[in-house]
C-alpha cells in the first residue's frame, strides 16, 4: 500500500476524537518524554509548555509533525508511529506500542504529572509532591509482576562517576581490597600526642591505570559519597602488600619529612551496595557470577543501630 505522504515527507495523521484521545495520550507522552530527557535538542525539559505539546501532537497533525523534528534521536519512533497508521493501525494504538517500546529509559520524569486534559490538550501540570512520590512508590512495592531488580540510584550513579572512578570500582572488584596508610608523628611525643602528617597514601592510581593520578583523593572521595567504598582502619590479609606501598616515593617522602614518624596500616574496601553495582554495571555477567572474585568486608554497624 502507498503511503500517503505530506509536504515533509512524512505519513499524513489522522486526528484523534472521543476516547482516542486519551487513549493515545500516554504513549505519545512515553515518547516525548523520553525525547526530553535523553535530547539536548528538545530545550527545556518537564515545562507546562512541553507537556501541553504532547496534548496538541495527539489532535493536530502539525504539531505532531514538529515534535516529530523537534525529538531527535527518536523521529524513527514517532516515525514508526506514522507508518502503522497509514497501514490502519489506530493512532492510539500506535502510540502505546511505541511508548512501550522504549521501555522504563522513556518513561515521563516523575517530578511532573501532566494535567487535565481539554479538548485533547494538556492545560496545566503540577510538580509531584514528596507525599505524592511516596505514594507511588509503595505502589510500585505492592506489584507482584514487576521484574526490575536493580536499584533505582545505579542509573543516577553513572552519571555522577568518572572514567577513571569506573576503573578504580573494576580493580577492587577484581583485585580485592586495597592497601592504604597514614603517615603520622612517632617516637617519645608521638606516643601521648600524634600528628597526622599524610593521610590514606596508596597504590590504587597505578594498579588501576588511571589517567589522572592526582586525582585520586577526589576519585576516593566521591566513591564514598556515593556509598560504593569504605575506608577500614584494619590492614589488608596479606601483609605484604605493604612492603611495597611504603616503599613508595610519596610515602618516603611524609616518613621523611619529620625526625620521627610511623605508618598505620589501613584498607580500602567495596561497600556491599558498591559490590552489587559493578557487577550488574562494569563488568559482564561471567565475572559477575564468578565464584573466584575476592571479597570484601562490611563496614561496622553505626553505633545505636
């Protein structure tokens, strides 16, 4: 069957009346939030403005045909949407098989529920309150079907990590826990009154293959933020890891830099939560499952717990 095609070269829409409307509605949405929240192009992200163009795209074929542009890198599925259409498939239904089809990446952000609609248009939207979003959240808790294991923050701490914390997350996985030490003041003094000289001084940069060596600290210290290490004031098993750390220059250097000093032995270890997320995130499912990965120790209950 030829398509019928307009002035863009795209299949022609026919509008919506009656239930179609509503019935569409959560699919085009689908869409177009997706579009919002994966195209730079798209402008700003949960407006009134955008949402109430979802409702216009359901009726008018213009409005349609400028989301369609406007999207980006999801014209292919509002243009599947137009040529199943053109085969007879009812718009409304159309637009739930795409919305579908982009999965639980495309669903609409959370913090804004679409309005009411009116003659086929969004004509307002209200930021969801925390009661509301807790609401829905038990909700989700009582769904006896839902499949999704993972959780929810895995997605937020990928975007919030460095190529090279990635790389730091894969070694402790691989390698196990890391030797660390502080330098502080020692001798007759430093027996009743010791002074931190250098702080968590170790060899994760080198044994990662970072980049950016000097970053380090700033690496370290964002992976705890995020909840995937921990800093033990226990050492390592294997004591001789330390051999070779404090024979490292920096380390020398704070030993160095006093008349008397000592080391402390500390380790740096993966977070249960921090385990879990490399497994399902940084590394495939044969050394996920992998019964030979080493293992880590618990940080200690907060006291009063």
């Amino acid at each position: 069957m030829t398509e019928d095609l307009d002035q863009d070269g795209l299949p022609r829409l026919p509008a919506l009346t009656g239930p179609a409307v509503a019935e569409s509605l959560p699919g085009l949405a689908r869409v177009a939030g997706s579009a919002a929240l994966h195209t730079a192009g798209w402008g700003l992200r949960t407006t009134t403005r955008n949402w109430m163009r979802v409702g216009r795209a359901v009726t008018s074929r213009d409005e349609a045909a400028s989301l369609i542009r406007d999207v980006g890198s999801y014209v292919g599925a509002l243009g599947e949407v137009a040529k199943q259409v053109s085969g007879g498939v009812p718009v409304a239904t159309a637009l739930l098989r795409a919305g579908e089809s982009l999965g639980g990446g495309a669903e609409r952000p959370r913090e804004v529920l679409p309005g009411p609609l009116v003659d086929g248009q969004v004509v307002a939207s209200r930021p969801q309150s925390l009661r509301d979003r807790g609401k829905d959240l038990l909700e989700r808790s009582r769904d006896v079907w839902s499949t999704d294991d993972r959780h929810p923050a895995f997605d937020r701490i990928l975007d919030e990590l460095a190529p090279d914390e990635a790389r730091i997350l894969v070694m402790l996985l691989r390698d196990g826990p890391q030797p660390s030490v502080d330098v502080r003041t020692g001798g007759p003094i430093g027996m009743v009154s010791s002074q931190l000289i250098a702080p968590g001084l170790n060899m994760v940069g080198p044994r990662a293959g970072l980049r950016y060596l000097e970053q380090v600290p700033s690496y370290l210290n964002n992976l705890f933020r995020l909840g995937l290490v921990w800093f033990s004031r226990e050492p390592v098993r294997d004591h001789l890891e330390y051999q070779v750390l404090e024979a490292q220059p920096d380390v020398l250097a704070a030993l160095h830099s006093v008349k008397f000093a000592k080391v402390v032995r500390r380790s740096i270890h993966l977070t249960p939560f921090g385990e879990e997320f490399c497994k399902l995130a940084l590394v495939d499912e044969q050394t996920a499952s992998s019964a030979d990965l080493p293992e880590h120790e618990a940080p200690p209950e907060v006291e009063g717990q």
